[in-house]
C-alpha cells in the first residue's frame, strides 16, 4: 500500500487523527494506498510557507532558479519508468502513454526553466530629458494551483514549471484521486534544490481547500485546470479577492472533416486520437463533422478502427485503451449512451461497459447524431463518439461555433484554401489542421469562450506569472 500525504516546508504534514481516503486502481477496483487530507490549520501553515517562500524566490536570480528546474528535470527523466508505473496504476491510462506524459513533463519544465532568463521588461523613450522609464516584469506573488486526475504529471509538471520559473511561489493540489504520480514530481523539485517554502502540495476535500485558499490575501494568483462549473466557482472566490487566474476548463472540439482527403486513413488517425486516454482528454476531439461525400466510407472507416481497439489493464503491454478514471465516467457513459440512442443517432458499435471488475468501457461510435442530441452539446470525457454529416463550409462554421465551448479545434483538408478558410472561422483556443498535436512545450495551451481564458506553455504560460511594473525616475 503506498500512501499520500501534504507536503508543508519539505516535511510530510501530520496531525493527530488525520483522515485518509484510498487510491483505487481503476482496472482491478483494488485500494492500491491512500491519501491523506489535510485540514485548515495544515492549510495555514501552507499559506504561511507560500508567503515566506514568495520573499525567498523572487529574490532569487532568474539563472538559478533555471539550474534548479533543470535539475529537477533531469530527476523526473531518471525515474520516468517508476512514476509512469505509479500513474498506470492510480489513473488506467496504457503504460505506454503514462511514460509519453512524463516525458512530455520533463519537456515541458524544460522549456519553462529556459524562458525563465527571458522574462524582458523594456525601457520607454521618454519625454523629457533627465527621464528614465522602465517596465519591469515582476512574479505576481504566492499562487495556488488546481489539477484534475486524467493527467496526473503534466498538469502538475505545467503548473509548477510557469510559476517557479516566473519567480512565484506555489501551493499545488493535485486530484485526490491520483495523488502519487504528483507526489513524485513535487518531490523531485525539492530533491532538485527548490527550497521547501516555495512548493507546498495539499490534499483534502477540494471545496475546503479551494476556499480556504482562495480567500486567504497571501494568494495572489489561482490556476486551475478541469470542468467549467468548478472553473465558475473558483473564478468567483477569486474576484472577492480580485485576484489573478488561469482557467483551463473543458472543451467539444469539433473535427470538420473535408470530402478532399482519404476517408479510411483519416478516420484511422482521428480513432488514435480519440480514444487516447480513453478520451478523457480535455482536447480530445469529441465531435465530427463530415462532409456528406465520404461520409459512409469515414463512418465505416471509423467504426472499424474502434472496434479493433484492445482494451483492458493499462500494465499489459498490448493494451491500446485502459479503463476509464473513475465509476462516475462508467456512469456518465451509461448515461450519455442510452440518451444519444434515444435521439434517434445510428450506434456503429460499443455501447457498453466491459466486465463488471474495473471501469471499462467500450469504444463506442455514433452515426447520423441529431445537432440537438446532447452528446453534441456535453463534452462526453470518455471513449463515446457522436458523427454528422455536412454539406458547406458556412454551414459546418455556424455550427461548430454555436456551443459556448472553444478550447481545441480541428480540421482535415488537402485544400489551402480550405485550411486557411476554416482556421480563420473556429472559435477556439488552439486550431489543429490536419493533426491533433495541440500540445508542446513552445505553444499556448488554453480556450476562448467557456473554455477558459489565459495559457499554460509557450512565452504565454511564463507571462501568466508575471505582473507589470512601470517605474518612472528623474536623475537630478
Ligand atoms: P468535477 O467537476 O467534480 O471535478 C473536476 C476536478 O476539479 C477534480 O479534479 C476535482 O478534484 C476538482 N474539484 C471539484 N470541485 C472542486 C472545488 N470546489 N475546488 C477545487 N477543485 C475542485 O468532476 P469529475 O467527475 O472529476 O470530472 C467530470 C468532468 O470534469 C468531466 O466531464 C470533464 O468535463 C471535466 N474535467 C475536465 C478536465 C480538463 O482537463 N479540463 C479534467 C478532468 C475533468
């Protein structure tokens, strides 16, 4: 049994009688550990250590901070086996990706640990002689971070690398539900040199927590990643205080499919992407469109790869699909079944839950989805897909648009006309054109609409720890 618990100046917190919940492994539905959870004097003294740690921190030159965050990203490379292991184990996804995030972590931490010597003010032309002006880019104070369970490592990893490198200090929650995966990249910041003051973890009960947090004045920045009612919620404790925030909330991304390209090799590419963690990915692409002439041979296409798909433990090498997170994506997968087939849609195949041990379900592949079917309204978060067809590009625009989600976006074309046509038109945070990879270290990662607002990654994801401060002075 492995267990979990809040870190607080390096040290493991504890308290008398603390309360613990267990870590279940999705694919057994055996209690692999269990993860202790903190209370509000615990909170206080996290806030109190991020206060002290800001001090610290931002007075520490941007080229060291980088050293240590390199450091630590040489710690997460070296144990990448273990920690992609531990995050199989507590979240489901195939051994294969969980190692592909890790990676993808220590990648992303190292680009941040270079833009941390890059975070340029610049010098004004003045008015009147005897005037130097200045603008300093300065870490905007202590932050807390909010992460969900379907990327245990990068949402930390990404949250972690902005804020240490701007030169903020940061108390991190991860999911309860996948604590150990965070705990080992905390760990590896500290062994890497952060000092313990400046990344604290917490595990509780998340309202508790977010509030406590949220309210307190030594946080001046929030970060969240997960549904947009949470993301509502958190924004409002947020304004009391009006106090910075990242949101990265969920996301419908349509894929418009022109009659242009290979329909079988299209669709073959669009399953990979689908079902990648069981599609419990906020920019997983979750509806498509496709254009009324290939649209038999793409749903075909499409349904055949899905059905081939092998599901089962994420430890089994062969396995391309694991369970999903937790019982409540089998329900909500029930749920969302039984409704789409009573919008009058075609069920291509799947539509069940695998098995009554562990959260399997199966890829499942609607056709001739109704637009007013809720499976093209509600981000399904899970291996369920709706298809439509369309005939014109003003058409499929109007309504790709019309839901009050925009975080990612795709389009499959040959047609340059077609690309720059439809990338002008999406309304979405990140565009993908002919791909699905959305996602590097270098580039912005965020939504417009409902979506959320602000980036993680890119020059973007350094910028949302920094504040402006323009500083005016005679010389005699
Ligand atoms: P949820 O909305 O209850 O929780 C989502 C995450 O937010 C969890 O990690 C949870 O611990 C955290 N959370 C919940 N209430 C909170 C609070 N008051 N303060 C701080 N954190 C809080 O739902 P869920 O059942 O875990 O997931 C369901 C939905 O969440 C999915 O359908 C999906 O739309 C969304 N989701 C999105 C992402 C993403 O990457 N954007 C990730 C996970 C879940």
């Amino acid at each position: 049994m492995q267990e979990a618990y809040s870190i607080i100046n390096s040290q493991r917190w504890a308290s008398p009688g603390v309360r613990a919940v267990g870590i279940v492994n999705p694919a057994t539905e055996e209690a692999i550990g269990r993860v202790e959870l903190i209370d509000a004097q615990g909170l206080d003294q996290a806030l109190a250590a991020a206060a002290r740690g800001f001090m610290l921190w931002k007075n520490t030159s941007a080229y060291e901070r980088a050293a240590i965050l390199r450091k630590a990203v040489g710690i997460i490379r070296s144990r990448q086996d273990e920690i992609a292991r531990v995050m199989t184990l507590e979240q489901g996804k195939p051994l294969a990706e969980a190692l592909a995030e890790v990676v993808a972590s220590a990648d992303n931490i190292e680009w941040m640990a270079e833009e941390a010597t890059r975070a340029y003010g610049r010098l004004l032309v003045p008015r009147n002689a005897g005037i130097h002006q200045l603008v300093r880019r300065e870490p905007v104070g202590p932050v807390a971070s909010f992460c969900p369970w379907n990327f245990p490592a990068l949402t930390p990893a990404r949250k972690i690398a902005g804020a240490l490198a701007a030169g903020c200090s940061l108390i991190l929650k991860p999911a309860e539900e996948t604590p150990l995966t965070a705990l080992h990249i905390v760990n590896a910041f500290h062994e890497a040199g952060v000092p313990g003051e400046v990344l604290g973890l917490v595990y509780g009960d998340p309202q508790q927590v977010s509030e406590h947090l949220i309210a307190s004045p030594v946080i001046r920045k929030i970060s969240f990643t997960g549904s947009t009612p949470v993301g509502k919620l958190l924004l409002g404790l947020a304004a009391r205080g009006v106090k910075r925030a990242t949101m990265e909330l969920g996301g419908h991304a349509p894929v418009v499919v022109f009659d242009d390209v290979d329909p079988a090799r299209t669709a073959q590419q669009a399953v990979a992407a689908k079902f990648r963690n069981a599609g419990q990915v906020c920019t997983s692409p979750t509806r498509f469109y496709v254009q009324a002439g290939i649209y038999p041979q793409f749903v075909q296409a499409f349904a055949d790869a899905a059905r081939a798909i092998r599901v089962g433990d994420g430890m089994d090498a062969a396995v391309q699909m694991g369970p999903l997170a937790n019982s409540r994506r089998i329900a909500a997968m029930a749920a969302l079944t039984e409704d789409t087939l009573a919008s009058g849609a075609r069920l291509a195949c799947g539509g069940k839950r695998i098995g009554t041990r562990g959260y399997f379900f199966e890829p499942t592949v609607f056709s001739d989805v109704p637009e007013n079917a809720r499976i093209m309204q509600d981000e399904p978060f899970g291996p369920i897909v709706p298809i439509a067809s369309f005939t014109s590009l003003d058409e499929v625009a109007a309504r790709v648009n019309a839901l009050p989600f925009g975080l990612a976006a795709y389009a499959m074309t040959r047609s340059l006309a077609r690309a720059t046509a439809i990338s002008g038109l999406l309304e979405a945070g990140m565009v993908g054109i002919n791909h699905y990879t959305v996602s590097t270290p270098a580039s912005p990662f965020g939504g417009v609409k409902e979506s959320g607002y602000g980036s993680e990654g890119g020059t973007e994801g350094l910028d949302a720890y920094l504040v402006t401060k323009c500083v005016t002075q005679r010389s005699s």
